[in-house]
C-alpha cells in the first residue's frame, strides 16, 4: 500500500517546501524505495501555461507537454526521474472536473458540493498519480491558514481513512526568523503555524525548520513544549549555498529513518552520499577551474523579484554540467537591450561596447524568450559570439534568432526576421507553420504551443551527435537513425523554404523532427568552423539533472573551459 508524506508549509511562502519535498523524497529513494511527488497549486488556473513568469518563476514542460510550476522541475533534478502533468494539481482542474460532470449529468441529481465531491476528486487525483509507487511525497502550495489550501489538507485526511496502519506522515516546513534588533532567533511564528495546522485536524509529525543558522537546543526545547512535538521531530534546517546539500543536511539528523520509522517501513538499502555529496560539493567550490558564462536575457525590472528565477532551468543545468566536469561556474545575467542601438541606448561603436563587455566570458548562452524585447540586442551578441569563436548555446529563441544572424550576415537576406517580431518580414526565416496557425484561431492562446517530448533524428558525423552519444542520451532505432528526444514549448519554426539556403552558406541543420505529415522541423544547428556553436529549438535545460547533466550543457561548458584556458595561453 502506498504511503504518503505530506510537505506543508507555515509562517510565509518561498522559504523552500520545494527544496524540502524535493530532498525528503531523494533521501527515501536512496533507502530503495520507489517514489515519486505530486504538487497542488492551491490556485484557479489549470496550469502555470499562463502566468506570469515575472511573479511565478519558470514555466516548467514535463515530458508529456504540461505546463507546470517549477517546483516539478525542482523534484526532477533531485530524484532523476521524469513527473508527469497529472502530478501536477490546481484547484482549477479540481472544479473544472467536476463541473464538466455535473453538467453531463453524473451525479444524478445529487447535490454537488464541496464535500465529499471536490475532495474525493482531489483524493483520486492523489491516488492516481500515486499509482505504481511505494511512496509518494506530497508538497501542498500556499501557508497552513490560507483560505485556498484548507480544502486539500482537509482531503488528505481521507488517504488515512483508507488504511489499516499508518501510511502518512506529516512534515511542516516553517521560517525562525532572526530579527536584527533582538538578534535572537524566535519561535512563535512557527508555535502558530502549528496551530493552525492543529486547526485542520493535523499534529505534524516533524518541524523542518528553516532559518540562517541552524537551530539550537534551546529553541528546539521551546517549540517541543509549546507546540507538542517530540525533539526527535525538530529538524534543523539552515540555509545552504546550493540547494543540494539539504539532503544530506537532513540526513544528518536522520531524517529518513525517522520518517520510515514512522510509517513503520525498514530500510530497504543503506544511502550512498558520497557521489551526490561530491557533486553538491563541486557547485560550490571556488578553487576549481572557474568558467564565466553570460546568460543573455530580456531582464525587464518587476518590484523586488528576481527575474533571473524565470530561467532556473537554465542556471542548474549549468551548475550540473560544472560539477560534471569539475569546473566552477560563474553565471552573469546581462540585459539584452544594453547592446542595442537605437533607443539611446549604445552610444558610439557597438563593437567596442561588445568586446569590452564579453571579453570577460568564456560562453554566451541565450534562453528562450517571446516578443520583440531585446531581440535586436540578442542579434548583436550573436554576431559577436560567432565571428569572435566564443562559445555560444542558444536555446529556443537563441536557436530561432542564430538562424536569423545567419540569413541577414552570411545569405544576405538583410531582411530576415521572425513573424514574431516583424509579422510583414520580406524573409520570414522563422514562422508559424499552418498547423499552428490553425490551433491559434481555434483555440487563443492557452495550450496552443509545441510542447513537452519530441525526438529528433540527428546527423551523423555531427557535434550534436557526438554529445548525445557520450551522454547515453542517443538512441538508434532499426531503420539505422539516430534520435533524441528533448522536451520543447514554442510556436514558432525554422522556415522550411529558407534551410538549403542557410546551409549552403555552412550553418549546419544537425537535428531534424520529421511529422507525420513529412513536415520537417528543425531541431539543432551547429557551425562546425566554429570551437561551439550549438543551438537548439528545444529546452535541454528540463532534462538535466544532477547526476546527469544535459549533453549540450556539457558540451557548452567544456567548451567555455577550454576558451578560458586558450585566453590563458593567449
Ligand atoms: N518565442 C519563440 C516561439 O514561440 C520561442 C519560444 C521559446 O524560446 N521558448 O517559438
């Protein structure tokens, strides 16, 4: 019978139930069991599809096309393992569900109302993405006492109901904050969370508690009396400089066998940290050989919020390819309308500007990105990075925009552009293929995208297929191709009219998605005169985990590596 874990979270939201589910679920499978985690989204949306990444972070793809908060993306890199979308819950599917049933008439009459119908669709919903696991760690969105959460921790009472033994534990994750006036660290906060927890009916069975120090005895002591925990349920949670040392940090303390003990599980392997443990400690270590890559964005300022976070993907991608390969990465976010001109905003050679700026990297990466900001400035880092052999990676956008460097420098189509920013484009070079344009009428914008798992046939004899290969990431099918698969979320195309011409100029398609129709989709390109200049129209950043990173990453940062030891000799 399944068991479940479920990760709540008191005091105030962002201080990490991400991390923490993340890392209790990795723990657990390191003593043999199977296990998976879902997330509920406490909000109406369907999905994350549609908001904004300014305030929500990332929009994370699962392979099977869902558009997903990125705490899935978080679960991913930790347990090595893909989530698909039905792990993915919002109060919005929830309703959505069970109107549409009551308005084809299922319910036969019955009065629809919160309970049971609302929570027994959240308890099958749980038990489906359940199905197939020993364990599953449950991270429920939003704060113990907001109005929007009450229902699910509510529902999760009916997973208790189901069993004979103990199947769930429960783990709050709460905030001692240390204020700069008292300097001592305080307890209350979470001696009310607590309570409010108590109010749903709920004793958490351990405290997980952040904070920037670790939690001392004396503390620990009061939240034991006040709140009635057991010490041995107290767990020290202390900030840390990347994020995947907090598995072992909680191992210290036990954690995991505290929590198999609990469900009255045995331990099916004794954990093995020292390989995860080397590559944690890799990330942070500034003695290494260090590598600085520019990660070129539209970083447009919204109030306080880190806008770096709408590419988390891309930055522990990075990260995972250093620790790979023993290098230290440095990642710099440079705004691309700084190298814009126009708009006032380079004054005097933009070439000089360039070179002052990126002599300091080893990689230029640009990420994925819609509309018409900072493109042109985009262009002009391209143009650098290609004729000035430093390495480059282009993901998505950075894939359709190299192309469209391409045409305008070396095809003379001065004019080439995507639809995207310039629908009357002469030289559509990027477009939106008939297909897509039908769904956009149909459908508006929601779900309209090329999204989640494509394979790619790749060429042989190609930088793209030596990565892949070398990674264990290729796969040869009978007929003699070769195919990779990524996941991708975009609505735009390479061109189909314009690719013999951009070859034969030397830019190289090394990767191709062919449809059922024969349409064929570009999927990589590679310039081979060049040390790195690799780009793709899918987002190898979701599919890179710590214990194995995405091949292009690899590659991209050997690279970068090996410019930086050149610039050395130089
Ligand atoms: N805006 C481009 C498209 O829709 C690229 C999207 C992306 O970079 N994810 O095709």
């Amino acid at each position: 019978m399944t068991k479940f874990v479920i990760v709540s979270g008191g005091v105030m939201s962002g201080v990490g139930k991400g991390v923490a589910s993340a890392s209790i679920a990795k723990i657990l499978q390191e003593y043999g069991y199977s296990v998976t985690l879902i997330k509920i989204d406490p909000y109406i949306n369907s999905d994350a599809g549609t908001l904004r990444p300014t305030e929500h972070g990332e929009v994370w793809v699962t392979c099977d096309g869902g558009e997903i908060d990125q705490d899935l993306g978080t679960y991913e890199r930790f347990i090595n393992q893909a989530i698909p979308k039905k792990n993915s819950i919002t109060t919005g599917q929830i309703y959505s569900a069970v109107i549409e049933r009551e308005r084809r008439g299922d319910y036969l009459g019955a009065t629809v109302q919160f309970i049971p119908h609302i929570t027994n669709e959240i308890v099958d919903r749980i038990y489906q993405a359940a199905q197939a696991y020993e364990i599953v760690v449950i991270e429920i969105g939003g704060t113990v006492g907001d109005y929007e959460n009450g229902a699910y921790l509510y529902a999760i009472k009916n997973l208790c109901a189901k069993s004979p033994t103990q199947n769930i534990v429960h783990a709050l994750v709460t905030y001692l904050p240390v204020p700069p006036h008292t300097g001592e660290m305080k307890t209350k906060p979470t001696q009310q969370a607590v309570r409010l927890l108590n109010q749903e009916g709920i004793t958490p069975d351990f405290i997980l508690c952040r904070s920037e120090q670790p939690i001392d005895d004396i503390r620990r002591q009061k939240i034991e009396s006040f709140a009635r925990i057991g010490l041995d349920g107290i767990i020290a949670a202390p900030d840390v400089t990347s994020v995947y040392h907090v598995p072992v940090n909680f191992e210290q303390e036990q954690l995991g066998q505290k929590i198999l003990k609990t469900l009255g599980l045995a331990q099916k392997k004794l954990p093995n940290w020292d390989s995860w443990q080397n590559l944690a400690n890799r990330i942070i270590n500034t003695s290494l050989p260090k590598v600085k890559i520019a990660i070129v964005g539209k970083y447009l300022a919204s109030g306080d919020f880190s806008l770096t976070d709408s590419y988390l993907s891309v930055k522990h991608a990075l990260l995972h390819a250093g620790a790979h390969l023993g290098v230290y990465i440095d990642v710099a976010w440079l705004d691309a309308h700084d190298f814009e001109i126009g708009a006032g905003k380079i004054v005097g050679d933009l070439e000089k500007v360039l070179v002052e700026k990126f002599k300091n990297f080893d990689g230029i990466l640009i990420p994925g990105g819609f509309g018409a900001q900072g493109v042109d400035g985009k262009l002009n880092v391209i143009t650098y990075a290609r004729e000035h052999q430093v390495p480059y990676l282009g993901i998505c956008y950075g894939m359709q925009l190299a192309v469209i460097e391409y045409a305008r420098n070396l095809c003379n189509l001065t004019d080439a552009h995507t639809t995207e920013v310039a629908p009357d484009t002469v030289h559509p070079v990027v477009d939106i293929l008939p297909i897509q344009s039908d769904l956009i009428k149909a459908k508006g914008y929601g779900g309209t995208m090329r999204l989640g798992d494509y394979s790619a046939q790749v060429k042989l004899n190609s930088r793209v297929l030596e990565l892949y290969q070398a990674a264990g990431r290729a796969e040869k099918l009978s007929t003699g191709e070769v195919i990779v698969t990524e996941r991708h979320r975009h609505r735009y195309e390479i061109n189909p009219s314009y690719i013999s011409q951009i070859e034969q100029a030397g830019l190289v398609f090394s990767g191709v998605h062919v449809r059922a129709d024969n349409t064929r989709l570009m999927e990589f390109i590679e310039l081979p005169k060049h040390p790195f200049f690799v780009a793709t129209q899918a987002h190898p950043e979701f599919n890179s985990r710590l214990e194995s990173p995405a091949p292009l990453f690899i590659g991209f940062v050997q690279a970068a590596c090996e410019f930086a030891t050149k610039k050395l000799k130089d």
